[in-house]
C-alpha cells in the first residue's frame, strides 16, 4: 500500500483538490497498467494503487502519518491548520519540518496563499505552492511528476544538468548502466530511484533499494551493478511471475 497525506484545513479549495489529486493518481496508475506484461502484474498494480489520506487538523495529520508511516510516499499539507482548538498560522509549517526530520527525502509540498510562506517552505525544505497562482493545475500536475515520481527519470548531475531520461523500467535499467558516476551517487544517496519506482507500485523493490544505503557500496561501480541487478530481475518477474531481489550489496 502507498499512501499520500493531504492535509488541508476545511476551505471549499478542499473540494476542488481532491478531484484534481484523485484524477492524478488515476492518471499514472492508468499509465502502469499500459506496460505490464501480464495478468497478475496488472492485479497487483491495481491493489497497490496509491491511497489518498485526508486530514483537517495538525492532531490528525500527525495520528495518521504515524501510523502509516512505512507506506507515505508524499505529504501536501496547508500552511494554516487547525491545532489545539485553534487555527494556527504555522502549523502546516511545523508539521512538515516534524516529518522532514524523520524522513529527510520524502517529497513535500506546502500550499499557501500567502507568498511569504515560500521562504518558509525553503528552510524545511519544501515544494511551495502559492494558491493564488494562476497555474494552479500545472504546478499541482509538476509535483506529480517532478517530486513523487510520476514522471519520466530524469539522470541529473549534482548541479542539476539533466544528462539522460527514462520512461520505462527498461530504459531505465539500459541508462543506468551508462549514466556518469556523479549522478548515479545523486540519486542514489537521495533516494530517487526507489522514489520513482514506489510511484510506479513496484513496493518491492522500492522497498529494498530504500533500505540498501549508497554508503554500504565501496565504488560507483558495484552500486551500478547492484541496481541494474535488480531492475533486471523485476522485469524477468514481470514476464515469468516471480522476484529474485537481492537484499544485500554485491
């Protein structure tokens, strides 16, 4: 199961962003099922399929990330909540700093109609968006893509120079294996690549890749050895029905 917190106090802007949030994660799950290869990867895909939370206070949205906090993948939360029986300017704010402690990659958006909040955002850090913005739906649609993984892989170098991209688990495995040292370390030591492949229901491997940290490798190499590895076995899964993950580094 993945899960995508939403945390917005009760405004009528509530009742435009989840249909726009639900058609988004309809839209990619929609895009998965395109490329699977068989049945039983199609049924998996549509059980995994990501679930949306909702929360109307600062309590709340705490309570559920808590409890599900192995499956969050994403939090988008207002700037202004409710807490303590009142409605604080900052807790948004403080939430998501609370969250980015534990989990120092996790994709972040904070939404505000006040622009000041930005520089907030920035110091969590964050993904801001101004809710007076007139591209509202494409900086909602961005996010998706950019930071929960729903999107093509963009390879970048540390500086951000885009240097490759995949749209496929195949394209993926080939770029891997001849992508430069320096942005495979990018994305390894951030998280990317289980990022990209969570988003796309492949929780197993997601899973193990989060869990193998880049500094157990001794070299470039045997870390690209160890994802092209695995990319490889779960698309050999995909076509015959089962996983040989490797837990361990090479």
């Amino acid at each position: 199961m993945r899960v995508l917190l939403l945390v917005r106090g009760l405004s009528s802007l509530l009742f435009f962003l989840l249909p726009l949030i639900y058609q988004e994660v309809v839209k990619q799950t929609q895009a998965v099922l395109e490329v699977g290869l068989n049945e039983e990867h199609r049924l998996l895909t549509m059980r995994a399929r990501p679930k949306i939370l909702l929360a109307v206070n600062y309590e709340e949205a705490l309570e559920l990330y808590e409890r599900y906090q192995p499956y969050v993948f994403g939090v988008m939360s207002d700037s202004r909540l409710p807490k303590g029986q009142k409605l604080e300017d900052d807790a948004g704010v403080l939430l998501l700093s609370q969250i980015r402690k534990d989990i120092p990659d996790l994709p972040l958006l904070l939404m505000s109609s006040e622009s000041g909040n930005q520089e907030k955002a920035t110091r969590i850090p964050a993904v801001f968006l101004d809710k007076n913005s007139p591209n509202l739906l494409s900086e909602i649609h961005n996010f998706f893509l950019s930071h929960l993984g729903f999107g093509h892989f963009v390879f970048r170098m540390p500086d951000g120079t885009e240097v490759d991209r995949a749209s496929n688990l195949r394209e993926l495995e080939e770029k891997v294996a001849h992508i430069p040292e320096e942005s495979l370390w990018y994305h390894a030591t951030r998280n990317h690549f289980s990022n990209w492949l969570m988003a796309r229901s492949e929780i197993g491997l997601a899973s193990v890749f989060r869990a193998v940290q880049a500094s157990e490798f001794s070299t470039a190499e045997e870390m690209r050895r160890y994802i092209v590895s695995n990319l490889h076995g779960l698309r050999r899964w995909r076509q015959k029905g089962w996983l040989p993950v490797q837990r361990v580094p090479l």
